[in-house]
C-alpha cells in the first residue's frame, strides 16, 4: 500500500459545492503521512518481540509428565520436593512434601533418611494419637525400618502452615504441611485403591568433561 494512493485518493475527495482551502488540504496531507509512518515504525519496532515470540512458541518443551509409565500410584520427585497423585499415567493433584532431614537413599534403620525405590503402600490410617492426623505406611524391608509412610503436620507444628514446607525435617517419612493436603492424599489412595509408590532419586549429574592437552603453567617463572 503506497502512501501516494493514499494522498491522491484524499485529495480527490471533495464536497460538492465547496471548495477546500489549500492550507486545510495540505493539513489532511501531513497528517496521512504522519500517521502512515507511525504505523511503519511501530511495525518495525516490534518486529523483533514477535520473532522472538515465535520462536520460542515452536522451540519451547512441554514438561514433562511426572505419571508417565506409573499408571494409577503415587510419585514423588525428590528433586522437585513434589508428590503427585497419579490416575492413568495423568497427574490428579501434586503437593509439595518434605523428607529425612538426613535426605534421601535410606538404607539402613533409623539412618533419618527416606527411601528411595518403588514400595507397596498400606491403607491409610489415623496416625498413633493423631499427632501426625493421618498415617500411609510404606513397606519398606525391616532390615530399613518399620515406621515410614506418609504423613501429615505434626501436632505441634500445624500452626506454620505453609511455612512447615521450607525444610526436610521429618525421621525418614514424607511429610505434607497442611492437615487438607493429607486427607485429599488419603482420600485418593482409599478411592483408587493405590498399592504402590515410586520415590524417585534426583537426576544424575552430567559427568565433567575432560580437557586434554592442557599445559599447566607454574606460578612462579
């Protein structure tokens, strides 16, 4: 679209029986001008956000599925401090947890670690005087412990809330912060009839590359 079109079609339009003064005329002409040239720069100026935009439409990856390859079960990412309620390979509901607040790889009893690996889980209960609410064994081997599951607030600890989320501070179990979190945890077990829970390690690190052919220099010459 050129902008002489534009000022000649303009100019061509007259009110019949009147004439346009030539200063009003001249008017109207800068200001198609101006405004034809606003537009071209606005384009010009955000071209480049929306290349980038696209691109990173096209490029981004999509997160990955916590569930995928566990069916119906509980998953836990230890690196993500995430539990994740699966039905059908999809994720239901996902809670932030806390572990040992020794970590995670327990292999021995009253190590103040939680285990790693794929457990049968028990059938909820309310937790030995309700300091915990509600309690989900995980069996793991005697030879690791017998009282590991997971498990609500503690009792005294209830009022922090949200705050009960900022550290592992649990003797090995898998701890929720809030009293809810837990009874939507248990309801979902009982409901769909769960067995099993995957607590997953936190990735590998990529081994550090090498570098050969370095010459090391001494400090002093």
């Amino acid at each position: 679209m050129l902008i002489g079109s534009h000022i000649a079609e303009d100019a061509s339009e007259e009110v019949p029986g009147k004439e346009e003064p030539g200063l009003a005329r001249s008017s109207r002409m800068a200001w198609w001008a101006v405004t034809w040239l606003a537009r071209g720069m606005s384009r010009v100026r955000f071209a480049p956000i929306a290349l980038i935009l696209a691109v990173g439409t096209v490029w981004a990856v999509p997160p990955k599925n916590p569930c995928a390859g566990y069916g119906t079960a509980v998953v836990v990412q230890t690196a993500e401090h995430e539990l994740h309620l699966c039905k059908n390979e999809a994720s239901q509901a996902h809670y932030t947890v806390v572990f040992g607040w020794k970590g995670v790889g327990k292999a021995r009893r009253g190590d103040r670690k939680t285990p790693l690996g794929t457990y049968r889980l028990g059938r909820p209960r309310p937790s030995a005087g309700k300091k915990f609410h509600t309690f989900i064994p995980i069996e793991i081997p005697k030879r690791m412990g017998s009282a590991v599951g997971i498990h609500g607030p503690h009792r005294a600890l209830r009022w922090l809330g949200a705050l009960g989320r900022m550290a592992d501070v649990t003797d090995g179990c898998i701890a929720v912060a809030l009293v809810p979190e837990i009874i939507a945890i248990a309801d979902f077990v009982k409901r769909e009839k769960v067995s099993k829970i995957h607590i997953l390690p936190k990735p590998a690190a990529a081994p550090k590359r090498e570098t050969r052919g370095a010459v090391s220099v001494p400090a002093t010459l």
